[in-house]
C-alpha cells in the first residue's frame, strides 16, 4: 500500500483561502496529479485544503472530509506565551531531550502539563488505523497485519501540524521528533510504501518526503509558509 500525504498549498490564512501564489500552486496540482491514480481521497474539512485537493485533476468531488484531519489545533505554555504544540525554542528542546521524545512517556513532561495534547493524538490515529484496517492493513503494537496486502494508494489532504502526527505514528516516534524537523512546503507531496521484511508483518517507509517537483518542473518557487526565522543578524556570546 502507498500513503500520500499532500500539504495545502500555500495559505491565507485570514480569509481562509489561498493566497495568489498558492493558487498558482495547485495548478501544477493539475497537471502532475490525477484523482483516478488514488483508491480513495480523504481531506481536511478547512477550506484552504479544499482547494487544494479539488484542484487535482478528475477528483470532480470524489473525495471524503474527515474532520480529525483538521490542522492540529493544540497548544502548550511556555514562559508564559502559547505556543502551537510543535513550537518549541531550541534551548528548551535541549533541556528536556532525554523525555520529549520518549514515545511512551513524553506527555508526562512538564510542557505538556494541563494539557489533553496526548488523548487527542491517540483519538487521530485511532481513526486513522480504522482507515488503513479498511483498505486491509491492520495496526497491532508497532507494525501492520496486511489483512488484505495491496498497491493500492490512498491520499490525505491536509496541514503540516497534523502531518506530523499521522507520520510519527507510522515512524513510532513522537509527534515533536517529525514536528520539529520536518518542514513541507505548501503544496508538497510526501509518499510513504509498506514494507514487509517478515511474511505477513508490514511496516511504512517514507520514499519521498516534502517533495515539490512539480512546482519545479511548472518554474514555480516553493513558499517558506509554515517555516521560523532561518536565522538572527545578531552576535550572541557563548
């Protein structure tokens, strides 16, 4: 089975919509993507994902809104200041490295105290395996029981904050370890494989991640929406 993950294209964010730019985007969309090369579709219910999955070209509505594919809206507080749950300053990701990412016990940091971060995340993925148990891949611990192995490939439409929590479920790790270092450009296409290395145990593999070929092949610039500060003009003493 292949997953493809396809981020919305580059957002307005206070009109709900697309930016001039993004709209530009899906039209590479267009040509590149076509609805009868997926099994099924599923999107986010926001409107900026919207566009951007009907601009694929034949989808003609043939897709399913799944609202726990909504951006991931959870926060924590740090120093004070909310924070998006994958927003953390470089410094206090060193300070707490040896138990933010413990897949296991991670929301018993202290970031994550008062907060309903990890039930929520638990809720996605449960619905998510219901899925991919569905089209015949059945989650048990760490791995997959391909109930009915195919090549069948399915797309998800959707934002980078719930990206990160689908991934790092498929990767077994916490939802920070992709979060935090893994920056898809709008409109960018990350596709993952199943492997078996056991008969009848099935794992998935990223083969391509934040890919925009086909921006580059339509001479489109990839956007920088979703991304930090790339650096500060200013000496700091160490």
């Amino acid at each position: 089975m292949k997953l493809v993950f396809i981020r919305h294209a580059d957002p307005d964010y206070p009109n709900n919509t697309l930016t001039e730019k993004g709209f530009e985007e899906i039209k590479a969309l267009k040509k590149f993507y076509d609805r009868k090369d997926f099994k099924a579709v599923f999107c986010s219910p926001l409107n900026r994902a919207i566009l951007t999955c009907e601009a694929i070209k034949n989808m003609n509505n043939n897709y399913e809104i799944k609202e726990w594919l909504m951006e991931f809206p959870d926060a924590v507080n740090i120093n004070g200041e909310s924070h998006h749950a994958w927003d953390f300053p470089e410094d206090l990701i060193d300070e707490n490295i040896d138990s933010i990412f413990d897949v296991h016990n991670y929301e018993k940091n202290k970031i994550y105290k008062n907060t309903e971060i990890k039930k929520h995340i638990d809720e996605i993925t449960f619905k998510f395996d219901q899925i991919l148990e569905q089209y015949g891949y059945k989650r048990k611990g760490s791995y997959y029981i391909p109930i009915k192995p195919n090549d069948d490939t399915l797309l998800f439409v959707c934002h980078l904050g719930i990206m990160s929590v689908l991934i790092s479920h498929l990767f077994n790790c916490t939802y920070i370890n992709v979060a935090e270092y893994f920056a898809p450009a709008p409109c960018s296409v990350t596709t993952l494989i199943s492997e078996e290395r056991k008969p009848g145990l099935a794992h998935f593999r990223a083969s391509t991640m934040g890919d925009v070929s086909h921006l580059l092949m339509d001479k489109q610039k990839p956007s920088k929406a979703g991304r930090g500060v790339e650096y500060i003009d200013k000496k700091i003493n160490l």
